[in-house]
C-alpha cells in the first residue's frame, strides 16, 4: 500500500472459523487501520482513521450497532 511507512500486521477476525466462511482482517498501519477480505486480501480495502476506527470500536462495544 502506498503512503504508509511500514506494512500493515494483519488480524483475523476472532469469530472467523476455518469453515471457510466470510472472514475479515483488520490491518495496523501506524497512523491508520485497514479492514480487507480475508480470503481475497488482493481486491482491496479500506482505510481509516484511527480516531475514526477507535469510534467504530466503541459504538460498536456500546451496541450502537445491534440489528435485534
């Protein structure tokens, strides 16, 4: 990826099995976080900030984002 640095340490989803289900990696860029298919890291991502990812993270903790 261009712009950054460093390459990104990549994190599965700790609820992704090895079914071969849908999966998802969250990658640490330093100033920035990615999130990319796990089973098709080479067609993209996306990035944001980290004040925008730490946001998304506590929404997401609060429940803010829950269907039911």
């Amino acid at each position: 990826m261009t712009g950054f640095s460093a390459p990104a340490i990549w994190r599965k989803s700790s609820y992704s099995g090895d079914n071969g289900g849908n999966c998802v990696e969250v990658g640490d860029f330093g100033t920035a976080v990615a999130v990319r298919d796990s089973k098709n890291v080479h067609s993209g991502m996306l990035v944001f900030s980290r004040t925008a990812w730490s946001r998304f993270i506590a929404d997401t903790r609060a429940g803010r984002y829950d269907l039911g």
